[in-house]
C-alpha cells in the first residue's frame, strides 16, 4: 500500500503539472497572446527561432520545468519545429551546465566528497555503472538541470555524460506532447471527455506510468548501492 501511495504521488505531480499547461494555453488565447505570438514568429521567421533556443537554454539551465518550455515550442512552432528547437535549448542548456559547473565546482566538490568515505564510494559506484545508468537517471522525477548540475560535479566523463542525453530524446517528445494536448483540449468544441481527448489523456497516463516506474527502478539501484557501500564499511570496520 505505501508503495501504491508512492507511485500515486509522483504520478500526480507529473499529472498536475499538464493541468498547468492545460490553464496556461486557455489563459493564452483568452487575452489573444497565443496568436499575436504566433504571428510575431511568422514575421519573424529564424530571428525567433533563435531566440527562443538561447532563452530556452537559459530557462532550462535555471531548472524551468521542460513540460511548460515544450508547451510553449509547440504553441509557437508546431511539432515538428518546436521537437528540434526545444532539443537544441536542452542540449545546449547541458553543456554548457556541465561545462560552468565541472570549471568551478568540480575540485571543491571533490576535495569535500574525498573526506566522506560513504559518498565517495557511492559517487565510485554509481559511476563505474557507465552511460547505461545514467540514461536511466534522466528519467527520474528531478529536474534536468538538478540531474545536469549532479553529473557535472561527480566523476564521470564528458562523453558519458552526452550518451545520457539521448535518453532525453523520448521525453522531450513527451514535452511537446503535453503541449500539443493541452492545445487540441482547449481548441475542441467537444467535452472534455470525448473519444479523441480521453484518447490523449490516457497516452498521457501511460507516458506518466512509464516515467515513474523507471524513476523507481534508479531509486532501488541508488537504494541497493548504498546498502553494499554500508555493508562493507561495516565489515572494514570489523
């Protein structure tokens, strides 16, 4: 039962997430921004482009959730466009994440982990499990910018670290997905509960399981790492 609670928990926070999106793009085109802003980007063609992959980096850096940015791509640049462009944001947002953070908090982060013999065997442990595992990371709950800003402090490598975006891939999907959703629910004269949005919501659901079940499986990794690291400190000790 308190497992069920658990899943139900993160589930709902994904869930509450889309109902944001779902008010957002109604209070867009209840005050006509959606499309002055739509046609301020036709006008603008790759200007805007532009634009919104230097500010998406930005935002997606300062851990703005990536739903609300694949939202907005969508909205603004169709799927298609808006799939490419909001990938671009999210990769650059990473690296140059990494890049800041690895050049001025690496050694500090370091030299204090060293003198933690718990975490610096788990920080070892976690990171001998190679890129396999850290796509597995990406899919946990935490925010992309947490997860950027947590890689570029341990030990593992650059390229490691850039095969675990490619798990970023389905999700930034899932992104757009919640916003062309949310669009087609607010664009729909039908109910709410007709066929074609019961339809969309329920693929959201299954997409929000999926998510959650693999965040659970890199809970129970990170859970049994810690407890053979407690385990043979235990031993060394004896």
């Amino acid at each position: 039962m308190r497992r069920f609670f658990s899943y139900l928990k993160d589930g709902l926070g994904i869930a509450l997430i889309f109902v944001f999106i779902l008010l957002f793009v109604r209070f867009l085109d209840r005050n006509g921004l959606r499309e002055a802003l739509t046609d301020w980007i036709a006008s603008q063609e790759n200007f805007a482009m532009f634009v919104f992959v230097i500010v998406g980096a930005l935002l997606y850096s300062t851990a703005m959730p990536g739903n609300i940015l694949g939202a907005i791509a969508y909205i603004l640049f169709g799927f298609v466009d808006g799939f490419f462009l909001l990938s671009v944001a999210g990769i650059l947002s990473a690296i140059l994440t990494f890049i800041v953070v690895r050049a001025i908090l690496f050694s500090p982060f370091q030299n204090w982990i060293h003198k933690r013999p718990k975490l610096y065997h788990l920080q070892m442990a976690l990171q001998n499990k190679g890129a396999p595992f850290l796509c597995l990371v990406r899919f946990s709950p935490f925010n992309a910018a947490f997860i950027n800003i947590l890689f570029a402090l341990s030990a593992i490598r650059f390229r490691d670290f850039m095969i675990s975006l490619c798990s970023m891939i389905p999700q930034w999907l899932l992104y757009l997905y919640f916003g062309y959703s949310a669009a087609e629910a607010v664009d729909s004269q039908a109910s709410a509960f007709s066929l074609p949005n019961l339809f969309r919501f329920a693929t959201i659901l299954i997409f929000i399981a999926i998510i959650v079940y693999v965040s659970r499986i890199v809970k129970h990794i990170l859970n049994d790492s810690q407890k053979k690291i407690s385990a043979a400190a235990g031993v060394d000790q004896i």
